[in-house]
C-alpha cells in the first residue's frame, strides 16, 4: 500500500473510532489499537508533510456531532482540545526535554510537573456567569459541543453556584471529567436485574449513554459525579500555578481528582505514574494514566498548543494487561443460549494479580480470521480488566505442524447437531446440558410460565443435586418432595409453595408456553404472533414452512428457526415429556378483529394505574399488537412516567402519543 492509500485508510478508521467513542460512547478499537492507528498516521505524515490536511485526526479534536442530533450545540468560548497520549518512559522524557527546549532553559533549570490521574470518562464544559451555572457542553469537535446542561445539572457533587462569597469571574469556562465510581457503577449493575435500564458493562460508556438520555430524571437516578480538572475562557481572574487553580476549583465547592504530586523533575513524574499504576485497583474510580501538567500558567502560554495538543501537557497511559502465553488446547465451550464458542485454554499467566489459564475467542469467523491455532505463542489481554482475550498472535514463531482450529461437528456437551446462525454456532437441543440451567430460568420466567422460586440459584442447586436433568423435570419434583425438603436452606413450606407454583402453571398460555420454550429467535412478541396465528400447539408443530412465512413479523431466519426446532427428535421428546407431565398450553383465541386492530403500540416508562403487561394484555384482547422498539410501524405510544429516548424518537417520527390517562379512556371508548 502506497503512503497515500494508508494515510487514507489511518484516518478513516480512526474517524469512524472518534465517531463511535465522542457520539456514541463506545468503540470498536481498543486504546492501544486506536493509539497504535494514530502513531503510524502521525509518523507517515512526519515522513510525508505534503499529504497532511486540515481535517486529518492528527490536526482535529473529538469528532463531528452527529447530524439531527438530539441535543443543540454552542461554541465554547475557548477551544476544547485533547492531550498527546504516550504509552513509554521514553517518550515521556522526549516530550519533557522538548518543552525545556522550547523555553529555552537552561539543563539546570527544572520544570515544576503537577501530576493527577487521567480519569476513563466523559469530559464536559461548565460556563459560569457571575457564580452561576448556565451552560454545560459536551467536548464536541473541540470547537462545538452538545447542549447537555439539563443532565448536567442533576449531578449530586456539580455546583449549581459557585461556593464563597466572590466576587467570581464574569464568565468562565469549568473543564473536568463525569464519572461513575466503582462503587456506584456496581451498585448500578446489581440493580440492573430489576429494571428496566438495561444492561451496564462498562462505567465509561455508560456515562456517555446517561448523558445523552432525554429525560433528566431518569440521569439522577444513576451515580454520576464531576470533578474538575482545568478551566478555558476566564474573565476577570488568573492563576500564576496548575496548584494554585486546583485549590480555588476546590474552593469554588469542585471536586478535583486525587491524588496529585507536584514532581521537579522527570523522574518524579515517571515514578507518580509507575506508583499509581500499582495501585489503580485501590482508587475509587477507574484510571487509564496519569496527566502531568507545566505547573507555570505564564510557561503554558508560553509553549502554546499544536492545532490538536497542548506542547505543556501529557497523558502517560497505563500499559494494557496484556500477557505472553501458549495456546495448549482450543476447545469449545457452550453458552446458556446454545452459543458454542471456541475456547483458548492456556499456560497460566499473571495478568494484573489473576492467574488465567482460559481466554475467549469470541466465535469461529473471528478465530479464522485471526488465526489462532493450538500451540501458537500468543499475547492476551484482559479486556477491561476483566475478561480475557487474545489480542496477537506471534506467527513467527509457529511450528510446521500447525493446523487451524475446526468447529466441532456435533455439540460438546450433549453431541446433539448443531446449526449455523450469523458467525455462531448453536445447539438446539432443549435438553442440552450445558443450557439446562439458562433454559429453566428462561421457562420459569415471569414472562413465560411466571414459576416463583426457580431462580439461577435454586437451579443450580437442583441439577447439581441431581433432581433435575431436564426440562419436563420440573413438572415431576412432586415425586421428590423429601429430597427437596432435604437440600440446604429450603425447607418443607418453601418446597410446598413451589411446588403449589409449579403445578398452577401447567397449563400457560399457548403465547407463553412458545416463550419459555426458548425457540432461537422467537421472542416474547413473535411468541405471540404465533399463537394468535395458528392458535393451537399441534397446528404450529405442522405448519409448513409458507405458513410460517405468512405469519406477519415472520421471516426466513425465525421461520426456519422454528421449524428445525420442531423438527428436532430430542425437542420432539422433551414435547412429549411435558404433555405426560401434564404440561397442556392453552389454546390462543385467534384475534381476526376488534375495536383496535390494525394498531401497534409501544409502552415506555411506568404506569400508575395498570402493569405494563395488563396494559398490553387489554390491547391485544382488542385486536392490537404490541412491540418493544419503536419504527415507523408502530401507531401509538403511551408514555408514562420517566419516558426515555422511545418517547424522543416517536415524537420525532410524528407518531400519536397517549399518556396514561389517554390511554385509559381509549380502552373505556373500545
């Protein structure tokens, strides 16, 4: 590849990371690949200084704000750059000596360095008038941000005014970091299972998505806290130190991160970053590196910016957690869901204090694709400092023998046939071992059989006692009620009141009973389709492929997902166990008509006087349908309390918008 045709390809990959991280908080690229795409960029335009533009990554800040977005931009007053991240000693020292240069000091003259760590948030910009608070922005492209002033404003430790007694700036511009803490972002994790939110695995990307919801109640409600870091435009005020600034942020009622160092010298400011890299895992909120800042405001000037960095400031990144290994085995591993996965299983090694010995190779197209083969030298990452992965490769020092890793044929667990969907294979056996657990909490669930009792735990516990080995298990504990009542932590009132549930709920809905089921690709709507479709169990069991097809919301994928199911000799037998155990859905009435037929609707946010599930429940009864996503489909929405982003994108789409009340007198009127 020419100069040319690289550099093109460098920025167009690091345009569309800018894009995903700035815009949508999150990222193909990890920060050592994203950093290593920006070093190679910036090398060949050193090498070729007539092939750099004005719109390059390494001339810009941030990335464009998304067109038609949500929110209105501004201006900052002061531009809102970035920091020159590096990723060894040397180059810290280079950059260190260059600044020296630049100042044209003598070798014996030091550079007073305020260290502090680099937080792994979302930067936000503070104007204040007179002590009060008016404006918060995104970073933006540096030169414009994001009005999110209203979710900003909902942060428990962000000023509203400014603490003391002034007089303070006419206007100035705070700058610092929105973070989660650890705790806060566990706390919000564990709740996740009884809400609504969604799904929170990492605490950066979850900031910047709380930040971009529309209704601000539902941002006070996460854990967010702001500290501040540096400021921009300032009337009226000046600080002679980096020190200096820090105290007043805090006088000011700010927040500024700890700890912090004052270092004479490089080595002062290589062993700030060494000391803190040890101990990141004490800190209460996660940490990337460290940023070490010319503590002379008046030699800040004086050093000025390049158009993308400041030549007076440095992030100094922690190393990835990476370690070196052997593949001894790759093996296959199956999920909850059917999922077969390849599996590395490696010579331990210490990665941040934890011996791994396993790392995930995600699905077979991307273990093809990086070639990974048994015996290979390899280099692996705990991504996010929790997961393992395999990151590199060292092909070079592949032996001749290596072949690549193949599939298995069959599934490892329960040697049932597998399928092919999208990059992943799937078992679709239902009794399969290695899914046992996951399908009978699925089928247990509310929205399926609604079981109370059988969560993960008491799962567990029952296959491991041996009291359930598949499916149609559940529905025969009756005849095991002494060892139940025998097991740790239940007893005989516990074990009657389950099994009370179980034999309440032998005969669901036919919707349902589809649902629990765990049929890839049908969830709880196209259960419903279904159901309502052909009404009873034994007519969808024979329905041929075209019928299927005529199901609306029915395509090839959840057409032949259900067929195989059905097709199955395992699933077949397990059908047949649960009719013997007296598992009998009810058939579905087929709604043809009703007041409300032809209309969809979509439920966001709570609802006083009804479940969401009755509300659904009494509008199917009339002829309608529901669904969870909202499209250009959908006729109507009702919105109750803390509505989110369905309730922006309907109004959007122009869509009719009932709030409870409404709703409620429309099914009064049907």
């Amino acid at each position: 590849m020419n100069p040319s045709d690289e550099i093109d390809h460098l920025r167009r990959r690091i345009r569309a990371a800018d894009e995903q991280y700035y815009n949508d908080g999150a990222s193909d690229l990890t920060d050592a690949q994203y950093d290593e795409l920006f070093v190679r960029l910036r090398a060949l335009e050193a090498e070729h200084p007539e092939l750099v533009t004005a719109d390059s990554p390494t001339q810009t800040v941030g990335a464009p704000l998304p067109k038609g977005g949500m929110f209105p931009s501004h201006e900052h007053l002061t531009q809102m750059g970035s920091l020159e991240s590096l990723r060894s000693a040397d180059e810290v020292r280079a950059f260190l000596a260059r600044a020296q240069k630049l100042l044209a000091l003598a070798d014996d003259t030091p550079i007073a360095w305020h260290c502090e760590p680099k937080l792994d948030g979302v930067s936000a910009n503070l104007l204040y008038e007179d002590g009060v608070l008016v404006r918060g922005l995104s970073r933006g492209d540096g030169q414009r941000g994001e009005d999110l002033t209203r979710n900003l404003r909902t942060i428990r430790n962000l000023p509203q005014r400014l603490a003391g007694d002034g007089p303070f700036p006419a206007r100035i511009e705070i700058r610092g970091e929105v973070i989660m803490s650890k705790r806060g972002f566990a706390a919000l994790q564990r709740r996740e299972e009884t809400s609504s939110e969604g799904t929170f695995r990492n605490a950066r990307n979850t900031v910047a998505g709380t930040l971009k919801l529309l209704d601000p109640r539902v941002v006070k409600r996460r854990p967010l806290d702001f500290l501040a870091f540096a400021v921009g435009h300032v009337d009226g005020i000046a600080f002679a130190t980096h020190g200096e600034l820090r105290a007043q942020l805090a006088r000011w009622g700010f927040e500024v991160a700890t700890p912090s160092e004052l270092c004479t010298d490089i080595d002062g400011v290589l062993a700030f970053h060494d000391d803190l890299e040890r101990r990141r895992d004490e800190l209460p909120y996660e940490l990337d590196g460290i940023v070490a800042k010319v503590d002379n405001v008046e030699w800040q000037q004086r050093l000025g910016r390049t158009a993308r960095t400041p030549r007076w400031a440095l992030a100094y990144k922690f190393a990835p957690r990476l370690g070196r290994t052997r593949v001894l085995r790759i093996g296959a591993q199956v999920g909850r869901t059917g999922a077969v996965t390849p599996v590395a299983h490696l010579e331990p090694v210490e990665l941040a204090g934890v011996t791994v010995s396993n790392a995930s190779l995600h699905n077979w197209a991307l273990l093809r694709e990086r070639d990974v083969r048994e015996g290979d030298v390899v280099e692996v990452q705990r991504a996010g400092d929790v997961i393992p992965e395999v990151v590199r490769v060292f092909t070079e020092e592949r032996g001749p023998d290596s072949r690549p890793a193949e599939p298995p044929q069959s599934c490892p667990a329960c040697d049932g046939p597998l399928h092919l969907d999208g990059k992943f294979l799937y078992c679709s056996n239902i009794d399969c071992t290695a899914q046992l657990v996951g399908r009978i909490v699925h089928l247990a669930g509310r929205r399926a059989f609604d079981i109370e009792g059988l969560g993960p735990k008491q799962v567990e516990q029952l296959v491991a006692a041996g009291l359930v080995r598949s499916v149609e298990d559940v529905f025969a504990l009756g005849d095991e009620k002494e060892r139940l009542v025998a097991l740790e932590r239940w007893g005989t009132r516990s074990v009657n009141n389950l099994l009370t549930q179980i034999e309440a709920r032998k005969s669901p809905p036919l919707a349902r009973f589809l649902h629990g089921l765990g049929i890839r690709h049908v969830g709880e709507t196209i259960a419903r389709d279904l159901a309502q479709h052909f009404g009873t169990l034994e007519r969808l069991r024979a329905a041929t492929n075209a019928e299927l097809l005529a199901v609306d919301g029915v395509g090839d994928e959840v057409a032949a997902s259900v067929a195989e199911f059905f097709a199955s000799a395992k699933n077949r037998a397990t059908l047949g166990a649960l009719a013997e155990a007296g598992v009998a859905p009810q058939a579905a009435e087929r709604i043809d008509g009703g007041p409300l037929a032809g209309r969809v609707f979509v439920f966001t946010g709570g609802l006083k006087q009804m479940t969401r599930d009755e509300a659904k429940a009494q509008v199917e009864r009339l002829g309608a349908k529901t669904t969870s996503g909202v499209s250009k489909k959908v006729t109507d929405v009702v919105a109750g309390e803390d509505a989110g982003s369905k309730l922006a994108k309907a109004e959007k789409l122009g869509l009719r918008i009932l709030d409870e009340d409404a709703f409620v007198a429309l099914l009064e009127q049907a």
